[in-house]
C-alpha cells in the first residue's frame, strides 16, 4: 500500500515576523504509525523539497515518543529534506492521503489548486483522507461530486476558536478554523481542548489538535486495512 503525505510549504506566521510551518508531531505520529505497518510514504508539499517547522513544535513542551524518535531518524529526516512538489503526484499513485497541520496549511493548501485537485480526485476514488489540527483547511475549497463544499453536510473537526485562543493567535491568522468549517456547512463538533478528539465521516478523517494525530492516523490505517 501506499499513502500521501501533504505538508505545508508557508512558513510566515501572519505579520508577526515570527515563523511558522508544519508541526512536527502530527506528522511524526501519524508517519509512524503507518509505515511501521510496511506501508510506503511519499510525501510532499506545494513547493517541494524543506518543508518548514513550526518552531513552536520543537519546544521541549511539544516533545513526545514520536518527535524523540523523528530526531534521532536521519533516514528520515532526509526523505522529510526531499519531499515531492504537489503538481507532480498524482491521487492514482496512492490508496490514501494524510494532511498533518501546524498553522502553515492555513495560509497555503487551503487555496492551493494542486492540493484541491488532489482531495477531490481522492474523493471522487473513494480513497480514505485524513487531516487534522490547522489541516482541515485544506478542505475549505475542495468541492464534492455535486459541486458543493466537500465538508457540507460531514462530521469535521479542527483546531479549536478556543484552542486558537489558547496559543494567543487568534489575531494572527488568516481566519478561524471552527468558523470556516462551519460556513462551509461542515457538521463541526469537537472534544475538550487539547484532547483526543477524531471524527469520521466515510473516507474523511478529520482530527481536532497535536495529541488526535495519531488516532487519526490509525483510523486511517483501519480504512485502509478494510479495503485490501
């Protein structure tokens, strides 16, 4: 089996001179747990090669197994240093996609049209998807067989407005999370902050925070597993 992994390419935080990117446990955790089952990963980003990281996500706060086991991975690491640009794969290529966030995704894959191509072509295949944190995003423009808003009418979650209050950038980003899947017409819901908290609607996986991503991710394997 393989599997897509999406990242951000954006790593400017707004207009605070700060930087931002993808965060490192939500794509360590979920790596894991899906290539430790022998599945193969590619990954990519809208622009290719580094993607950014969260600076934030390296804290000593924000570690966990998965990081420790990330920074220590130089094979990995490497593979991280080489991601494919998204305009050159294709959703035939891969039995799923997983989108780990960090705020960047807000700014880039929501409106990114190889990324939007990408969802719905998984979608229109009937291929499992997952994104959780900042990475719903992605969703916001993607459009479903009827051309509606793909998350009209699905169980979604996301970073919390109170999440996103909690880490004091609720003035910095582009828009609120919550809010927009909800103008989309998703059916949000969500668990206590920073808690696990993944809701699946068929092929579409969404996780709220950091600490879902690897539920997330093992949702994602189950789907796959029960389609070979």
């Amino acid at each position: 089996m393989n599997v897509l992994f999406v990242l951000t390419s954006h790593s400017a935080l707004g207009n605070t001179g700060k930087k931002t990117g993808f965060w490192v446990e939500e794509f360590a955790a979920p790596y894991y747990v899906i290539s430790d089952k022998g599945v193969n990963v590619t990954i990519a980003s809208p622009m290719g090669g580094q993607p950014p990281v969260d600076p934030k996500s390296e804290a000593p706060d924000a570690q966990t197994a998965a990081t420790k086991r990330f920074y220590a991975d130089a094979a990995l690491q490497e593979k991280l240093a080489h991601t494919k640009k998204l305009a050159d794969v294709s959703a035939a290529d891969f039995d799923a996609v997983f989108y780990p966030g960090g705020h960047g995704p807000m700014w880039d894959l929501y409106d990114d049209k190889h990324s939007i191509t990408l969802i719905q072509n998984f979608w229109a295949a009937g291929k499992p998807l997952a994104a959780v944190c900042h990475a719903p995003a992605a969703l916001l423009n993607v459009k479903n067989e009827k051309g509606e808003p793909l998350v009209k009418g699905k169980k979604v979650t996301g970073f919390t407005n109170s999440e996103e209050e909690g880490v004091q950038l609720t003035n910095v980003v582009p828009y609120l999370l919550e809010d927009e899947l909800k103008a989309k017409g998703g059916n949000y819901s969500s668990g206590n902050d920073w808690s696990v908290y993944v809701v699946e609607d068929g092929m579409l996986i969404t996780g709220q925070n950091p600490a879902s991503s690897e539920e997330a991710a093992k949702k994602l394997l189950a789907l796959l597993e029960a389609k070979s």
